[in-house]
C-alpha cells in the first residue's frame, strides 16, 4: 500500500520494539502475530523506514468498526503518489581538494 521496497517497521514508544525487519529472517517469527500481540492499539503511532528510497512514514493506528465486510484495513490520509530515492542535490561548484581558486597542481620534474 505504500509502495515500500525493503522497510523496517517499529513501535514509535522510545522502546525500539521492531515489528518488520528489512533483513531477512530477524522478525519471521512476528509474521503470525496479531497487532495486539505487540501491546498496539487505538492510538498507537508506528514509525515505518525503508533506507533503499530513504523514505519514512509516520503510521497512527485507528481502531474502527464502521469498516465494510471483509475490509481489514483502510489507509487514511496522504499516501505518497511517487516513492523513490530523493534526487541528489547538482554540485555548483567543482571543488577540488577543498578550494576553489582555480590553482592546478604542479607540475614540475624537480630537476
């Protein structure tokens, strides 16, 4: 649903309790596991990293019983349109070897 490549998801409660792992294996063992499991609730806040786009989402989660039959979720809110790696930023200058006065480097044989 977030377009999300290799994230690590965790309890946003200073504890660092991490629910998925971008490396493989380290939380199979959650998979099976409810949200309640977690002690997660109506109010709880997640924090969702993917390092690969360097991108982050800050996810509230809302307990609701108007949702339709068979709807086990429903993402409310702003939801990226494009997810990817942030442009880098064109240099202005070509700096080399932290200055920029255009000196070139020597070039004499020392004879």
């Amino acid at each position: 649903k977030f377009a999300m490549v290799a994230p690590d998801v965790q309890i946003d409660d200073g504890k660092g309790t991490i629910l998925i792992s971008s490396e493989e294996g380290e939380t199979e063992a959650n998979n099976h596991r409810k949200l309640s499991d977690f002690g997660i609730r109506n109010g709880t806040r997640l924090q969702a990293d993917d390092f690969l786009q360097d991108y982050t989402l800050l996810i509230n989660v809302l307990h609701s019983e108007d949702l339709e039959k068979d709807v086990e979720f429903e993402v409310v809110g702003d939801t990226p349109e494009k997810v990817g790696p942030k442009p880098s930023e064109p240099a202005s200058k070509n700096i080399t070897n932290g200055s920029d006065d255009g000196a070139q480097p020597s070039t004499s044989t020392g004879k």
